[in-house]
C-alpha cells in the first residue's frame, strides 16, 4: 500500500481491478420509527474495486469508479461509487498478485500485481529528492547568498543553500573581489555535487556523456542585478583555464532576472516567458527526438524501425532490439489496458527489452505530442540495433 498525492502519476498507477480506497462523501437516507425518512450526506472511508478512471487536468480531479468491496455502516458490498482523488488527500491503493481476492470477488479480478512498469512510476511519484525527474535546475542567488534548487514537474526542491559573507566593495581594496571569487567557487562546487558531474566524461543529471543526443536541461541562474551573470563568467573562467570538462555546462546556464537572491523569487523566475518556453522544450525533447529518428528510418526505408504489437515482439525475438541503439517506444495507455493479461503483455515486452536484451525503454505519455504520434501507430514501436527483413516484402518475392 502506498500514499500518493499527485493525480498525474496516481492516473497512471491506478488500474482496472485495483482497490483503491479514501475518504468519500454519501447521500445516505434513514428512516426513523415513524416511518418518516431524512437524508444527509455522509463522510467516510471507502475501498472500492476500481471499474473505470476520468482524469480532468483542468480542475487537477481524478475521478475513480467503482464497486464498493468492503461493507459500511451506510454501503452495502457491490453498491457503485466514484472516488474524487484531489491534491493534498491521501488515499491507499492495493494491487493483488494474481489469484487473490476478497471475499465476494468473482474470478479472475486480479490486477496484476506492483509490476516493473508501475514500480518504475511509483519511484518516481514519490522521488522526493527531485533527482529522478528534475526537468532543470536553479541557482537563485545574490552577493553571498545562493539557493539551488531541482524543479520538478510537480514540485521544487530546495537542495543547498551556499552563505559566505562578502565584504563592501573598497576602491582599491581587493578583499571584495577574492570574496567573491571564493563565492562563487563554493556555489559551482556544491552545484557540481548536486548534479554529480563527472569530470572525465563531462556529463551530469543535467548535461549527457559526449556523444548522447539526450537534450541538455537547463541550469537557470537567477539574481538582481550582475551576480548571476558573474557567476556565469566565473564558470566559463573555470572551464577556459582548469576544467576543459565544464564546458558541455555552458549550454545548459541561463541567466535570467530575479528581484532576490531568496528563493521565495523563484516563482517569478518560472513565471517567464522564456522560461516557461525552454522547460517545455526540454521536457520531451528525448522522446520527440526518438520519434524523429523512427520516422527518418521509416522514409528512408532503413529496415531499423518497426511499429504494431505483433511486428514490435517479432523485432524483439530476434534480439533488433538490444544493446546499440535499440529503442522500445510504448505508450502508457497500454499499461492502462481493462484486460490483465493485454497489460502483463506489455510489462513482460518492456522488461525483456531493458533487462534481457539491454536495449531502452521508454514509455510516451498519450498526453503529449509524442505519444499521440506513437499512438497513431497502435502504441508500440522499436528503433532496431540492426535491419530485419519486413515479413511481407519476404512473402511478396516468393509469390
């Protein structure tokens, strides 16, 4: 049993046959001795075995259908209700292993069990530390002060608050510059730990190993004034003279303005424009690119991309869909097939590829472009390690 919070990541958790259980409100009608009738609405606690999901993205509602599995004062085993899951109310959610029930289920209603896929999103529902799926990271800072922080899709994360004090700028003293200086060392040295840079290969969280063509994420350097521009000279200094393996950061610093080095400024700092434009882009670049090269190989009639159920595990089978380059494109709307045994189909696809055959899995959102474009071709797609022969151009030659 896990608790969530956030209606995205519980949409996609939440399945067919599932228990779901959190607090609800009932119209209950009572009769009294006289026979008269009164009726009022309820609060309580209610599991119910999940029919059906409607997500409005608009409200942040979602809303879960069902029948109730365990008796109340006020419901009976198989009445229908719909739980209204909203921001900041827990609820608990159970997925049976196959073969488990409660009493009164019929046969045959279980969920599948935690599989890989859905333990793979609840890490990162619950990835508090932001690592996981920190879409960009931001230094909010002014003289002597910097906030680092993740953000997240659905949160911000402060992790490290750089203090050092900086003394009054003197004429012709130079105790402010080498404060400074220090300054903005420590922040880039606590930055570089935060998003575990590696100095032989120049990658990090935030800037993929030479060669990837993951989109670097932005580094958004916010300040009054000239602070997070020095900053940002101070890191192109470093990377010119000590540290050539800086210098795939570069591309990812953007220098933005801010009305405080706190990091109650931050908000403003997301509120722009320009801000708002690169962390859209940056959030499915990976997946848009992806799904750019299969088109590529599809015009180009490569024999390297593949699409449809049958086709996708046929590719897999003969092992095209492995370690160099191999690519398994699924969308999460499978995942959220009513049929047990479609969904343990794709959990089983997904896993073979990633852990068998070493090749990688990604699984596009429905919700984005994207994913509507591999829906466009029945969910399913690969990018294949090497050609394979189409089955029925093979057919065609020996008619």
């Amino acid at each position: 049993m896990f608790f969530l919070a956030v209606q995205w990541h519980a949409y996609n958790l939440i399945r067919p046959n599932d228990l779901l259980k959190a607090s609800a409100i009932r119209r209950v009608t009572t009769t009294s001795a006289t026979g008269t009738t009164a009726s009022s609405r309820v609060h309580m606690n209610l599991q119910i075995r999940v029919k059906s999901l409607d997500f409005d993205i608009q409200s942040s509602q979602l809303h879960v259908s069902g029948q109730i599995v365990v008796e109340t004062p006020y419901t009976k085993i198989g009445q229908h209700h719909t739980l209204d899951l909203e921001l900041q109310r827990n609820f608990t959610l159970e997925k049976e292993v196959e073969g488990s029930s409660l009493p009164g289920d019929g046969p045959g209603t279980s969920a599948g069990g935690w599989d890989s896929v859905a333990i793979e999103m609840l890490k990162d529902a619950v990835d508090e530390g932001g690592k996981r799926r920190a879409e960009a990271v931001a230094v909010v800072m002014q003289e002597g002060l910097a906030n680092i922080c993740f953000i997240g899709q659905f949160q911000t994360v402060l992790k490290q608050k750089v203090e050092l004090t900086i003394p009054r700028k003197r004429q012709g003293g130079s105790d402010y510059d080498k404060a400074l200086s220090k300054f903005y060392q420590l922040t880039l040295d606590n930055l570089l730990r935060l998003i575990e840079f590696n100095s032989a290969t120049g990658s990090s969280l935030v800037t993929p190993a030479s060669g990837s063509d993951t989109s670097a994420k932005p580094i958004l350097l916010a300040s009054p004034g000239f602070t997070a521009a020095g900053f940002q000279k101070h890191v192109q200094s470093v990377a010119n003279t000590t540290t050539s393996s800086l210098k795939p950061l570069l591309q990812s610093l953007i220098v933005v303005h801010s009305s405080s080095g706190h990091i109650h400024s931050l908000n403003e700092v997301l509120q722009s424009p320009a801000v708002q434009t690169r962390l859209s882009n940056t959030k499915y670049a990976r997946e848009t690119a992806l799904m750019d090269t299969f088109y590529t190989h599809l015009r180009k009639d490569t024999n390297k991309a593949t699409y449809g159920p049958s086709e996708v595990e046929s590719a897999v089978d003969q092992g095209a869909v492995g370690r160099g380059g191999g690519v398994l494109l699924i969308s999460n709307r499978l995942f959220r097939a009513p049929n047990v045994r479609e969904r343990q189909r794709w959990v089983s696809l997904v896993d073979r590829v990633r852990d068998v055959e070493g090749g990688e899995v990604r699984v596009l959102s429905s919700d984005h472009e994207s994913g509507r474009r591999l829906d466009g071709l029945g969910g399913v797609a690969a990018i294949l390690t090497f050609p394979i022969e189409d089955h029925d151009e093979e057919h065609d030659e020996d008619d």
